[in-house]
C-alpha cells in the first residue's frame, strides 16, 4: 500500500539521518533503541555477554549514568567480570590518562560517558578511544549529553559504540540510536 511505503521509506531515512548527525560511514551502521538504555543493554547482552570470560575487566568512570553502570554489574554478577572504575578530580574531570592508564591485559571494554548528565564535564573520548584501539580494547560512548549540546563525529572519536537517546534532541520518547563499528555489529549475537 502506498502509505505503508511512504511510513517505510521515512522509517528508513531517519536511519541516514542519524547516521549524517553522528557522521558515521554509512546508514547501516546505525541500529534504532529505545533510548540509550537499551543501546547500552544490547552491547551488553549481545556483543560482551557471549565472549566475556570470569576476570575478564570493563573499565568505568564512577561520574557514568545509572544506564552505562547496571548492564556491567549484571556482568560481574553472572559471569565474574571485574569492573575497574576510574575517579574524576576534585574538580569534577575525568583524565583521560587515568581511564588509559586503567586498561589492563585483561580489559576488554572500555564503557565511559561523552559528557556527564550530572556536570556537564566533557571527556576527551577521542583520546581514549585511540589508546584503547591501540590495545584491542572496545570501547563504548554514552552520548546522550553530548549529542545535545556539541557536535559528535564518531569517525573522528574512533569509538566501537555511541548511544544516543532522542528525547534528549527533542525527539519522541522510546526512541535512541546506537553507531556501532561494522566489525562490532557482524559480531553481535542475533537474539532468539
């Protein structure tokens, strides 16, 4: 029917236009979620649930929203994986180096927020991303502050995964997108 078509086609051109918004290479590197929350909780479930081994480390600043902390404590309590978490200063900023320097042989996520929902402080992401790319090491984006009030180029970050939600950019609510990294995708997990 050509209303069905047409809702279709909108559909899928809001994936496009994510993807332009976010800068990722190419509209199939978006997945619509209902929010961040969910986008946090696919990575989890999907992508670190089937290769995370007892010991295995995630790596967190402890200024992270309730979202990008709840999935990895399931993970810790369900398959022994250790979370590191990394303090911010005494004037409320992350250092990059701290989250770098918290990269251990065993860490296989790195799971840090874009800029904090509770003080506004703006992370070097970039950097962290690089030093974690340069270990084999994932790394995961909160971005739902930050798609908000800065630009996002996730070429340019480097990231495995940014999650957005789209209340926050003044879309409808249960509605969120996650960039993820071809090679990440092709290695989810399909849910049965």
């Amino acid at each position: 029917h050509y209303l069905s078509n047409l809702a279709t086609d909108k559909y899928e051109a809001a994936r496009g236009t994510i993807a332009r918004f976010l800068n990722a290479g190419s509209e199939a590197e978006i997945v619509f979620t209902t929010g961040t929350t969910e986008a946090i909780n696919l990575v989890s479930y999907a992508w670190a649930a089937p290769r995370f081994q007892p010991g295995d480390e995630v790596v967190l600043s402890i200024m992270e929203h309730h979202a990008n902390i709840v999935p990895w404590h399931f993970l810790r309590e369900r398959q022994g994986v250790v979370l590191k978490w990394v303090d911010v200063d005494a004037n409320g900023d992350l250092d990059p180096q701290a989250v770098i320097d918290a990269i251990g042989p065993r860490t296989k996520l790195v799971a840090v927020t874009h800029m904090s929902n509770v003080l506004g402080t703006v992370v070097d992401v970039k950097s962290i991303c690089a030093a974690a790319r340069a270990r084999g090491v994932a790394t995961l984006i909160d971005g739902s502050q930050a798609a908000v009030h800065m630009p996002v180029n996730v070429a340019d970050i480097g990231c495995d995964f940014y999650a957005i939600t789209g209340h926050k950019l003044y879309g409808p609510s249960g509605s969120g997108a996650i960039f993820m990294r071809p090679e990440r995708m092709a290695e989810l997990r399909p849910f049965m």
